[in-house]
C-alpha cells in the first residue's frame, strides 16, 4: 500500500504567501466527496494532487479544483475488513487561490508552514514549424 514517509522526503521553509483566510478552507470541507476523510487541525497535511474534475456550486459560482491531501501525521487506517487504507482529504478549492497549494506543500492548522523539497524541471518550447506546415500530413495516419 502506498503512503507517503517522512522519511523520504527533505523538508524546507513553505516558499509562497499563505493567507491566514485560506483555513476555513480546511474547516469545512466538502464530507459529500467521495473518499473524503475528517479534518484533524493538530495533524499535518501535504498537498499531493488536484483532481481533474472541478465543483461548481451554482451556474454562476466560480469553479473550485478539489485538491488532495495527505495526512502526515496518520498517514493510514484500518478499515473494513482489516484493509489499510490512505488517510486523505479533499478540500474544495476557488481556482483563484490554487496556487497556494502547491504540491509539495505541508499545511497544519489551515496554514502552510513547509513544504517537501521536490526535484525540479524547467521546460521550455521553441517555435519549430514556423511556416505553418504540417511534417507529416495528418491522413497519412487515419485508416
């Protein structure tokens, strides 16, 4: 069973602005999300993943991302059947204020504090093809 170990990971001072308003967030999350766990503010939390599905709360509500965390502190229960199971939260996030979560991000009391130092990757895109023109024609390829 996967789960993360503190182990594993080098820990480093939280690199981005937390807004102390973000811990409501926390306080209330969305229990309707299926697989969603229970909030503990004495536990830490990492940020392990956005969904690709989003939650919109009326036609004209902004969208939110549903953002997976991980508890560090307890990182897995028993449940059913003696099955080990990953203890995980889904917090229901305004796309506005997602890049606060960053992944990678430790978060405790609703506030991030550090985060895992992750390895990094810079990519860049160079312009190729720039008259237009397909390198292969694309029927070449449909059968």
């Amino acid at each position: 069973m996967f789960y993360l170990n503190n182990d594993n990971f080098k820990r480093e001072p939280y690199r981005g602005y937390c807004p102390s308003h973000l811990e409501k967030l926390f306080t209330k999350p969305h229990l309707d999300i299926r697989g969603n766990g229970y909030y503990y503010p004495d536990n830490e939390y990492v940020v392990a993943w956005y969904e690709s599905d989003f939650i919109f709360k009326s036609r004209k509500a902004q969208a939110h991302a549903k953002v997976k965390l991980v508890n560090l502190t307890c990182p897995k229960y028993t449940g059913k059947n003696s099955a080990e199971y990953l203890s995980v939260l889904y917090i229901s996030v305004p796309l506005n204020y997602l890049h606060y979560f960053t992944i990678g991000s430790i978060w405790k009391g609703g506030v991030a504090k550090e985060q895992f130092a992750l390895e990094e990757f810079y990519i860049t895109v160079e312009a190729e093809n720039q008259d237009g023109k397909r390198e292969k024609p694309l029927n070449r390829f449909i059968r």
